[in-house]
C-alpha cells in the first residue's frame, strides 16, 4: 500500500502537537456553542465555539467537550455550574465566526434562555441544557461532562462541519447508512 504524501508513519516515538493538531484535522466534528447564564443583567453571556463536544452517556445521560486551560470562558461556566450546548447549522457560519472572533455585535442573533438562564439560539439545530457533572485534567484541556436537564431539535438542517481547518456541510446520508443515499462534506 502507498502512503499519500506529507504523512509520515515514523514518528519515533515523538508526535508534536502541531503533527497530531495536522493529521487529527483529518477528521471531521461537528461545531456547537456552549452557553451560559449572564454574571450580571446587561452583561454579555459566557460562550465559547467548540468542536470537542460529544455525547458520553445514555444512563446517566451525560454529554461533554474539552475547553482549553487556557479557555477564560470555561471558568466562566465553571462558576455558574451548567452550560448550554448550542448545535450549529451549515447556514450559521457567520454566526460562528462572529463567536469565535469575540465580535462585539456577536450577541445580536435571536436567542432565549432556558429554565437555568443560558442563552439557546433560535437559529440552532439543537440544544442540550446541562448541569456540570465533572471535569478531568486531560493534559492542556479539561474534559468536562454534562448532566442533560432539557434538550430539544429546534429545526432540521444540514449541521456546520469542521475538517481541515475549514468550514463546511453534510450534503447526504452514507451508501451504507439508514438512508441509503451517497456521503459528502462540502464546503459552505
Ligand atoms: C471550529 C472551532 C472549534 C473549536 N473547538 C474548541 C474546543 O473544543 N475547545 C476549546 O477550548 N476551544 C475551541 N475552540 C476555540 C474557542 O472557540 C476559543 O477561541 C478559545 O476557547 C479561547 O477563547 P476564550 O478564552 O474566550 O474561552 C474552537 C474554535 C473553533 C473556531
């Protein structure tokens, strides 16, 4: 079998974080914004873009996501002790940009805020209201886990996708999948 350029199997023993940062770009997640209650009244909420987040757990119900050690938000939603995960659609680029970039105008989008007070966007696909469960040192991050309080589907829609350092969409279901329909990501 040959290997495809540029991806180097001898390692010796020695994988910087910039060659795992590389080859782990190869696969794809999901983009979501994690929300929490405002400090203050007329203070912006604590949100971060993240592309960690995973389900962990049926019984208990638990999702989680891995802010950095560096994250100041996270200690953010530490503090408040719940956090809110807001699934991004393939239309929400901009919104995700806007979020990630710290934009001042950032909180100019259609949103509520849930029985706990984190802010759901109306625009999203989805949302999971969570208590903090845990959180584990895992080297530079945290590994933290939810408790699901409330969830809900707000629209269906083609999710935001992350690959390679790019932005794109979930264009189909997989040849062997449920739907039986081709796959693809494609850039938005
Ligand atoms: C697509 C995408 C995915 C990201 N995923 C994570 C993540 O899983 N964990 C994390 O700590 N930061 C992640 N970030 C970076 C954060 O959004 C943010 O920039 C970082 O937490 C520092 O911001 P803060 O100090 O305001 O928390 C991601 C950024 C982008 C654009």
């Amino acid at each position: 079998m040959t290997r495809p350029p540029g991806l180097s199997a001898h390692t010796h023993g020695s994988v910087s974080g910039s060659l795992l940062r590389r080859v782990a770009g190869h696969y794809p997640t999901g983009v979501v914004l994690v929300t929490g209650p405002a400090e203050a009244p007329g203070q912006p909420p604590p949100a971060m873009v993240v592309g960690t987040f995973t389900s962990v757990s049926l019984d208990p119900v638990l999702v989680g996501f891995l802010p950095a050690r560096s994250s100041t938000t996270w200690p953010r939603l530490r503090a408040a002790g719940r956090f809110c995960v807001n699934v991004l659609g393939a239309d929400q680029g901009p919104v995700c940009r806007s979020f990630a970039g710290g934009d001042p105008g950032r909180w100019e989008v259609p949103y509520r805020t849930t029985a706990t007070g984190s802010p759901v966007l109306l625009d999203a696909l989805a949302w999971f209201d969570c208590e903090v469960a845990g959180e584990t040192e895992a080297g530079d991050h945290w590994f933290v886990t939810g408790a699901v309080r409330d969830l809900g589907v707000i629209r269906e829609g083609s999710p935001l996708v992350f690959l390679r350092g790019d932005y794109g969409h979930w264009a189909g279901g997989g040849g062997s999948g449920r739907a039986g329909r081709r796959s693809a990501v494609c850039p938005v």
